[in-house]
C-alpha cells in the first residue's frame, strides 16, 4: 500500500484529564457530538472504549490536524 492510500491517523484530543482519538462529529438536536475512543487498561486486559461525548468535553490539541474529520448527519438521539 502506498503511503498515498493509507488514511490520516485520527487527531488526538484531550478528554477530560486523558487522551482520546477523535473518529467523528454529529449533529445533535440540541449541540454537537464528539465519538472519541482511547484504551482503557484494568490489570487484567486492554480494551478500547468508544463513545460519544459532548463537543463541549474535549479540548484540540495543538499541532493535531482536524480538518479529514467526518460530519455523519444521521439523526442522534440525545
């Protein structure tokens, strides 16, 4: 695979006191949505926790470069 074809890595943004990838923005129907998901280690295992926060919840980060983020317009219940 070219380095062409290889999509850009998702932006980081800060999430309350960690560091979370940012995947999507959504419309709610009273504010933007942010789905964000970062790794969660409890001892034991690792795993990934995906999930949608308020926009108003993270923080970019400077030098991330946000501008491939998708915009998906299904409708969200909030």
């Amino acid at each position: 695979m070219s380095a062409a074809a290889v999509p850009p890595r998702p932006p980081l943004v800060m999430l309350d006191s960690r560091m979370a990838w940012l995947r999507a923005w959504r419309r709610g129907e009273s504010h933007w949505m942010a789905l964000v998901f970062w790794a969660e280690d409890d001892g034991h295992r690792r795993y990934v926790v995906e999930r949608w926060v308020t926009a108003d919840q993270v923080a970019e980060i400077p030098g991330e470069d946000y501008r491939h983020i998708p915009v998906l317009h299904a409708p969200l219940d909030d």
